[in-house]
C-alpha cells in the first residue's frame, strides 16, 4: 500500500513559478513509477508528466514539454513537479500518482493522491 500526499499548490500569477511535491508512504516508493495529472473544471483529467522509478527516465504531455520538469527523490519517499512560466491554462487540481507500470496515462494508475489546487492568474 502506498498513500500519496501532494503539497506546494497555490496562487500564482501568469509567467510564474510554483514547485508541488508528492510525499509517499511506504518502503517500497522506490519500485514504483510516479507522475501527475491534472484536472481542470469540466474538463477530463490530463496526464501531465511521470518519472521512472529510478529516475532515469521521464515523460511530459505536450502541452507542458519545456515549461515543467519532474524529479524524484528516493530517499526522501518524494516526487516533484517544478513548473515555469505558469499559463492561465495550467489551472487545476494536480494529482500525484503511481503505478508499477510506466505510463503516460491513467489506465494503469495504483495510487493516487488527493489533488492539490494551481490557479494561475492573468
């Protein structure tokens, strides 16, 4: 069992910065693969980016290739999500998410966290 608690979601205003971490229960955080989604109001839920369990490997949906960059920390039982140049379009509800299968959307999704809000201002 995993449980996947997301943190660092807020206010920001268009062209900023906001960084979410993911913290992970459980000893085996490292086997799994992590990443996030994100689901903005009336809209279906997004794969937005995820990381191989070792980290050496990651993948991003177009719409935020060049502007966000995921990590992960195993010793920390931590994944990351730091996104630049915040577009008003970037608003949503940001999941974090783990499967032992890497993936690029959410049909093979083990865990999920419980989301934390991004609203970017115009």
């Amino acid at each position: 069992q995993v449980q996947l608690v997301e943190s660092g979601g807020g206010l920001v205003q268009a062209g900023g910065s906001l960084r979410l971490s993911c913290a992970a229960s459980g000893r085996t955080f490292r086997n799994y693969h992590m990443g996030w989604f994100r689901q903005a109001p009336g809209k279906e839920r997004e794969f937005v980016s995820a990381v191989s369990s070792g980290g050496s490997r990651t993948y991003y949906g177009d719409s935020v290739k060049g502007r966000f960059t995921i990590s992960r920390d195993n010793a920390k039982n931590t994944v990351y999500l730091q996104m630049n140049s915040l577009k008003p379009e970037d608003a949503a509800v940001y999941y974090c998410a783990a499967a032992d299968t890497f993936f690029t959307n959410d049909r093979w999704i083990d865990y999920w966290g419980q989301g934390t809000q991004v609203t970017v201002s115009s």
